[in-house]
C-alpha cells in the first residue's frame, strides 16, 4: 500500500515536468522525425500512443494543422492524462 502511494505520488509529480521536454530542441526533433516518418496524412493511419504522456505527440500533430483524430493516447498516470 505505501509502494503504490509513493508511485502514485512520484507520477503525479513527473507529470509536471514532462511537460518540459517540449522545450528540448532534441526532444522537439524526434516528435518531428516520428510523425514525418508515420506520415499520417498521406496514408491514412491511425496511431495508438500507448504510455502517451501528456500528448506531445499528438500536440505537434495538430500544431501542424493535421486532425487529432489519427492519433489516439493512452497512459497510465491519470494526472498526465488530466494535462
């Protein structure tokens, strides 16, 4: 029980710094490198990001106008979900 609650704790707490990595220019150049190589307007793909964070992958997918629905998140840290 005190395990679980130092996880839950210890997630709650990365999910405010996670968000940072966006301001990492190597961080921002592989977000951009995945979606080139997945290509998803042209091919129609939908994609599951599993243990997707906060959703920078799919934040940068629609900052370049494409629709969000191609790409769908999950993970298992509700706080970063909330974000």
């Amino acid at each position: 029980m005190l395990s679980r609650f130092f996880t839950v704790h210890f997630w709650n707490f990365y999910a405010v710094l996670y968000d940072f990595l966006n301001d990492l220019l190597p961080y921002q150049e592989l977000l951009a490198k995945t979606l080139s190589f997945l290509n998803l307007s042209q091919t129609g793909l939908k994609v599951l990001d599993a243990g997707c964070g906060t959703g920078n992958l799919r934040r940068v997918f629609s900052d370049k106008g494409e629709k969000q629905q191609l790409i769908y998140g999950m993970d298992r840290s509700p706080a970063k979900l909330k974000r």
